[in-house]
C-alpha cells in the first residue's frame, strides 16, 4: 500500500476531523472533494469525475461509494477497507446505494455534513442526492469542515511543500535557459515539465500559464503557442508539484529589451512583494496583506493595473486548479497561523501599453514571520 504519510499522521488527522463533527454536531460527514479524501486517507485518483463520496460517521467508521475503475485505486493508494461500487448502467443512480450504506449506519433521522463544493459533486448528482435524502435525514454544507484543517501543514506535508518548491526553482532555470527569440513558447513548456518529471514531481492541478505579446497579459492558460519576437514579452506562472503539494512562482521577462515601463512596474511588484512579506506573519489577517498589496499598487499609480485578490493558500489540490482556500482578497478575516503556506502573486496588466508585469513567490509561515521558498532572484532577467 503505497501512503505518502505516516499512520500517526493519519491518525491524527481522522483525529482532527471527529473532533470537529463533535463540535459542529455531525453525525457523519459525506466528502465528495478529492483533497478531502487524499488528506484523511491517502486515496489518490481522478475518478472524483464521476459522482464518488467517502462517508466517515462519528464512530469512525469509513467506506468508500465509488466505480469499479477505482476499487484497486483505492486499494493500492488508501487506508480504506470499506469499499463499495455502484454500477454503470442506464439510468443509474448511485445515490441509491449510497443510501443503503447510510441505513447500515444507522444515519436515518441524523444530520448529515456535506461537501457540496466539490469539483467532482455536479450540480444534476447534487439534484440526486439531495433527493435521494429528503425526508430520510438532515443535511447541512459541511464543505469547509476539512478545509478548514488542511489549511495547517504538517511536519511531514511541509517536506513536500517544499519538495514542490525545489522543482519550481529548476522549472525557471528552464525557462531563463530556453526562452529566447525564435523559440517557440511549447518547447519551454516542455522543459519545464520535463525537469518536474525527472525530479518526481507530479502533474499540477492546472495547466501552466504561457502567454507572449498580447497574450503576456493574460491570467489564465490558452492554448496558442506563439514563438517569441526579438522584442518580447513573456508571462508564466507555473508551479512544482510533489505528492500533489504545490508550491507556485510567477514571473513576466522581457525578451530582447525590456520596455523602460517595464523596470516602473517590476520596481512596484517587488515593492509590493516585500511589503506583503512583512504583512504575512501569524496573528494578522489575511485581507490585511492584500490591503498592503492594494496601498503599495495605488500609491505608485497602478490602480488600474493591478487585480482584486494577490494570491491564495497552496497545498493538496487536485485538478481543475491548484488554488487552495483562503485567497487573499479584502477584508478576508482568516488569520495568519505558522503552518500556512500561501502564493502570494504581484499582477500588473497595463492594458493601454499592452505591458504585463508579473512576480510571485510561495511562502511558508513560521513562528516568526515566513520563508520564502523559491530560492531563486526576483530581479528583472532579460533575455
């Protein structure tokens, strides 16, 4: 059985989740979100697609409602014993069996805790399921119960963190290698990968962002690979991945010359940078460093640039994205605790000039304040 972490570990944090029901007055908790399940068990697959719920009832007590395709997935990834399929058929509906497994429990008239934000729980399953358990129990959105715990690393989750960021480092070394004039955008992508691999990393929870030219200004992966001008821009937020732990960097480089504006905004992304650094320490509040973000873009005449949120917690997540809860946006009242890990991005997009400057770095919290965990310069490298 191939677990990335210790039965302590995993003890504990089954530990942390009971607790939590107690509190919160769930007699069983209903997971459909995939980190959910990878963080309390280990179980590791993508087949979260398709409708799958881990139920974990106040005894402790924890079976697994899936397809055939994951029975070995679970198998060889998990500590679930308790595995039950449901069968692919017309007209099926798994929420039926799902509510056999509930009567075995004995959770008919209990209150129940769902995770109804969930990439894998589609709005027509959610339909079925809460069909399926009207008038047979109560339910509550329990979405953030475990959220809220995975939000803390661990000792054994800040190894692969950082892990995560050591590969993130060799992906710029890439980058600052291969991205030239005439080169075309795919075969940096493919060096960037290729290092990640080699180095045992995983695939990310999202596709790297990639864009040159016009398309240096965007926020979100597209598909068109252009080949970079001898007078360029180029944007790319990419992350490391290990064990499914991120850690995330971001960077726009001029190509050929760097635009004198360009040096402007890149003195303000650092700036700002430094300044939400010294914000990101534990007992202040989150939407506290964005606030900083915000003043600091404001007050060098960026207003228009810069966005509404300046990054967000990292860790476990799997596709379709990497962004873990909390963001840091204002008025965010989460507050800061050592153990958090947050990538916290520096975002200018000059539309008027169709300059884009971007930097962002992934940071541990500690006791005394955080550690940045991408070793490389943040200067402005032109190639």
């Amino acid at each position: 059985m191939g677990l990335h972490f210790s039965k302590e570990e995993f003890r504990v944090r089954k530990s942390k989740v009971l607790d939590s029901m107690k509190d919160q007055n769930i007699d069983a908790l209903l997971m459909f979100r995939q980190e959910s399940m990878y963080w309390l068990t280990g179980y590791d697959t993508f087949g979260y697609v398709f409708f799958q719920t881990l139920i974990l009832d106040e005894k402790g007590n924890t079976i697994l409602l899936t397809r055939a395709p994951d029975l070995r997935q679970a198998q060889n990834t998990s500590n679930i014993k308790d595995i039950r399929i449901w069968v692919d058929k017309d007209e099926s509906n798994p929420t039926d069996d799902l509510k056999v497994i509930l009567d075995e429990l004995n959770l008919q008239g209990k209150k129940l805790g769902i995770e109804y934000d969930a990439y894998g729980l589609t709005g027509k399953n959610t339909l079925k399921l809460n069909k399926s358990l009207e008038n047979y129990c109560s339910v509550e959105d329990k979405s953030d119960l475990i959220t809220k715990l995975r939000v803390v690393k661990s000792k054994e989750e800040i190894v692969y963190v950082k892990k995560a960021a050591e590969l993130a480092d060799q992906a710029l070394d890439e980058v600052w290698k291969y991205a030239k004039a005439g080169v075309n955008e795919s075969k940096i992508l493919a060096e960037m990968n290729k290092v990640i691999f080699e180095g045992g990393g995983d695939y990310p929870a999202n596709e790297f962002i990639i864009g040159s030219g016009k398309n240096a200004l965007l926020c979100r992966y597209q598909s068109e690979k252009q080949t970079l001008n001898d007078q360029d821009q180029l944007t790319i937020e990419w992350a490391g991945t290990y064990r499914h732990y991120h850690s995330a960097m971001f960077r726009t480089i001029p190509i050929g010359k760097a635009d004198p504006k360009h040096h402007k905004m890149h003195e303000a992304c650092v700036e700002a940078l430094k300044n939400c650094e010294n914000k990101l320490k534990p007992g202040n509040k989150i939407g506290e460093v964005f606030d900083v973000h915000a003043k600091t873009f404001d007050d060098l005449g960026f207003n228009k640039a810069r966005m509404n949120a300046c990054g967000y917690s990292l860790g476990t997540t799997f596709a379709p994205n990497w962004m873990d809860w909390p963001m840091l946006y204002t008025g965010n009242p989460y507050v800061i605790e050592p153990g958090n890990v947050f990538f916290m991005h520096m975002i200018l997009m000059d539309s008027e000039n169709q300059l884009a400057m971007n930097l962002g770095e992934t940071y541990l919290v500690t006791e005394q304040g955080n550690e940045r965990l991408g070793k490389q310069k943040i200067d402005l490298v032109v190639l």
